[in-house]
C-alpha cells in the first residue's frame, strides 16, 4: 500500500492502533508524541504513536511502500521502528523497517527484546524521525484527531503530547486530550456512536469548544442512522454507516455559521480514520432522490477534505450535517491489518437512505419539500395569517354544504330510475324506509363536511389521494425509488 504523504503514513498507523484498540474490547490509550531532537543535522522531530490495544506483527507494516521520490523522500529516511506485544508473550519485540526498499525483496531487521518480567500487557508502538516542523506537525494532529472524535470510540482515551522547550526533560505539553466519555457504551452499536459523534461534532462547529449561542443543548438537534453489510469473503464484510443530524437555528444572522452558508458538508472515514472524497461517493450522493426527502439538491463538489451539498430553497437557520463510514469488519480474524477498503457506490447511497428514512420516521415533517421549507423561512406571524386564511376558506365552503346536499338528494328522491335510487341510498347507508328528503339531505351534508375536513388535515405533498364522497379513502401504492435510481421501468414490474 502506497502513501504520498507523511500525512498519509500518519493516518494509516493511527487508525490500525485504533482497530487494535477495537478489537481488544477493553479500556485502551492511543498516544501521538512530538519530541524535537536538536542535536540532529538537520533538526528532527520524532514521531511515536502507541497503543495498548492487542500486539501487531511484523506483517502488519510489510505493504507499506513509501515514494522514493518527492517531499516526503526528502524529509524521512523511511525507517520506522515497531515495538509491539501480546498479552501472553513473554517479551517485547522490537523491529526497523526500511519502508523505501522495494516490497517484495524487503526483509525486517530483528532488534534485541526487552523482557516483560512476568508483567501481563500488550500494545504497539511505532516511531519515524521526519525533518519537519513541530507547528505544522501538531495542526495536522489536532485537525485529524478532532474528526476522529466524529467516530466517537467508546474504549479508547486519546492524547497529543509535545515536547515544551527543546531542553532536556522538559516536561511536554498536551496538545489534545480526549478522555473516555461517562456516556460511552461497550453495548451501544458503532452507528448509535456514529450519531451521537457527529452531534458532538455540530455542537463544537467542528472544534474542540462548545457553542452555547448557536445550540444550547442536544435538544436542538434531530438525528437519524442507517447501516448496511455485504460479505466480502469468508472472514470479512464491508460495513457502510451514515448519519444525518439537522439543526435550526432561531437567529441566523448571529450565530457560528457563515452568512448564507446552509450547504452540507458530507465528512467521510474509511477505516477510522478521515478520508479524501472519492468518485464513488459523490455518484451515491447524486443518485439519491433527496426530494422524496423534502430536500432539491442542486449539485455535489469534492472539497477534498469533505464533500459539499448544495440545496436549492434552504432557509438559513436550516443546516443538514451528514457523516459516511465504510470498514471491513473482522469476523473470525482477531488482529486486523492494514489494508484499503473500497468505497462502493451502492451500499453508500443504501446507507444515507436508510439514514434519511430513520430520521424521517422519528422526526416528521422537519425535512419538508423545497416549496414548503420557503414557507417555512417566513415569520410565525405570517404563518398564522395563513392557518387564519385556510380556516376562513374552511367556513366559506362549508357554507355551501347545505345547498348542495340538498340539489344531490333531489337528483336522488325524484329520479324515475328505481336502480338507481335504490344503489344510492345504499351507497348513503340507508335503507328504503329512510328516503325522506330530509334524512337523505343530512346524510349527504354531513358527508361533504367530513370530507372537506379529512382532506384539510392531510399533510402537503402526501402521496394520498383526496377522500372521495360516498366511497371512503383509497390510496395509491408507489413503486419504491430505487427502481427509478437503478434505471428501472415501474412500468415493468
């Protein structure tokens, strides 16, 4: 597996601690450590990222191929240096690697061990000396570890320590610190983590402070999963969550959020760890059909870092946050391995559906159609002008069901066709000795007025149609979208 970019290393042995921290289904550290090292020509900064999640092996690292050419060949050397254990063993085996030979003739060199002394502990731990500068170093942590927190881990305790001067036993900085959350859950599913991830992630605006202007607390939010698996093969199957978080602000205007920004920024994670966008997921977001969601989207742009929707009619207190997780998840094999799960269109798109339909389900009519959310921009003032109005026009036509139930019950009582006096009295619920005029007349007024009311509590857009008179509600069966989205013809099925 090739990398580009120190970045890129970074995040591949960041988020194979993290499974290992998974896998071992106990309390784990994850541990990023700066430390300068001046006495080096040029300076050098190195890098250790440890876990106490289960032991590697060797193996683990062996794919790993980096560019001989480039930035990055000339700020790292290649070598990389791997301590790891197992609970069980008896000792701690030490590795170098030497990442810029070629894959297939490249051999570990094995290191002396260090003996355990009977102690029982596993983890992991890797290092690499870059020529780089310990501010850029430390943005780039930060900024990865802030959307790791996204995933919400329930197990694993995560920091970001750096050496605070360059003198010898200085005593190091925490840069991030993320304790284990009291809410967190060994029992809770990845997605219910998902959820209550990307909800943290909209009350910080993505940063490590809380807003208490824009959202006060998690009342304010509504949030809604979905999941997904296929099998690969025997040992393994590709996992795609999504979740959906909306929020309304009351004043647009002064809030965190840029002025008319009500875009949506679509976060991505492949193996946990934050991911660039790819076709695939751009396609699956384009090929849903958001306006049986209430929504119009007008286009999708790969921002690199996140994926960026734009709606049409979105009022500007309205914000919709969505976040996408595709991973192998293990079956049988207890130790993962670094390796590059593919994106796949569809179950991507499935995914965000069933995201969608959850919160669609526990939430009705927040997401409402794109004429609808306009009128959903203006003030409650004018909306109750508007129930007023529909009230008044409720009355005015309701005046009229007198009259006109007594002009159908003439066409009934003094038509010459016994057939059909007959079929409309039953239609009516009548029996024959119930033909008087005014009987019938009540009857029919009593119908039209509940009819006019069955159809005014009828929410807009619904798929229904209006309560015919005499006969009850029918309602219409809609093929399901995905036939329309996978090129098929309803007409067919």
């Amino acid at each position: 597996m090739e990398f580009a970019s120190l970045q890129d290393l970074c995040l591949l042995l960041i988020s194979s601690a993290i499974r290992r921290c998974i896998c071992s289904e106990r309390l784990c550290r994850l541990s990023v450590l700066l430390q300068r090292s001046p006495a080096s020509d040029p300076p050098l900064v190195r890098i250790s990222i440890s876990d106490t999640g289960l032991g590697s092996c060797i193996e683990e690292f062996q794919n790993l191929k980096c560019p001989v050419e480039g930035i990055l060949a000339e700020t790292w050397n290649g070598i990389v240096y791997v301590r790891t254990t197992n609970i069980c063993d008896k000792e701690i085996s030490c590795y170098q690697l030497n990442l810029k030979e070629n894959v297939t003739t490249r051999k570990p060199i094995l290191l002396p061990s260090n003996i355990k002394h009977g102690v029982k502990f596993s983890g992991t731990e890797v290092c690499l000396s870059v020529s780089e500068s310990i501010d850029v170093l430390l943005e780039e942590f930060n900024c990865f570890f802030q959307k790791i927190l996204v995933l919400k881990v329930p197990n694993i305790a995560m920091e970001v320590m750096a050496d605070g001067q360059d003198v010898p036993g200085s005593r190091n900085d925490a840069v991030f610190l993320e304790k284990f959350s009291p809410s967190s859950s060994f029992a809770a599913s990845t997605l219910d983590h998902l959820k209550f991830g990307l909800e943290s992630y909209v009350l910080r605006h993505g940063s490590s402070l809380a807003c208490d202007s824009c959202f006060p607390n998690r009342d304010n939010l509504r949030s809604g999963g979905g999941m997904v698996c296929e099998d690969k093969h025997k040992t393994t199957k590709l996992v795609v969550e999504a979740a959906v978080v909306t929020t309304e602000i009351s004043n647009p205007t002064n809030n965190c959020f840029r002025a008319g920004c009500s875009n949506t920024k679509v976060l991505c994670f492949k193996d946990f760890a934050p991911c660039s966008i790819s076709e695939a997921l751009l396609k699956a977001l384009t090929g849903i059909d958001w306006k049986r969601y209430g929504l119009a989207l007008e286009c999708a742009i790969d921002q690199r870092s996140h994926a960026l929707l734009k709606w049409e009619h979105m009022p500007l207190s309205f914000h919709i946050h969505i976040v996408v997780h595709c991973y192998d998840k293990h079956v049988f094999e207890a130790m993962p391995l670094l390796q590059k799960t593919r994106f796949d269109k569809k179950l991507i798109r499935k995914a965000v559906k069933l995201a969608l339909d959850d919160f669609k389900n526990k939430h009705a009519g927040v997401l409402l159609s794109a004429d609808t959310l306009k009128v959903s921009a203006c003030s409650r003032r004018n909306q109750e002008q508007l129930l007023k109005l529909a009230s008044i026009f409720h009355l005015q036509i309701s005046k009229f069901a007198p009259d006109l139930a007594k002009s159908i019950a003439g066409l009934v009582l003094y038509s010459s066709d016994m057939d059909f006096k007959e079929e409309c009295l039953a239609i009516l619920g009548l029996q024959p000795h119930q033909s008087e005029g005014e009987i019938v007349g009540e009857n029919i007024k009593n119908k039209i007025i509940s009819a006019i009311e069955v159809n005014d509590r009828r929410q807009q857009g619904t798929k229904e149609v209006a309560p015919l008179l005499f006969e009850g509600r029918h309602e219409l069966q809609f093929v399901d979208d995905e036939c329309d989205e996978d090129g098929l013809d309803p007409m067919d099925l």
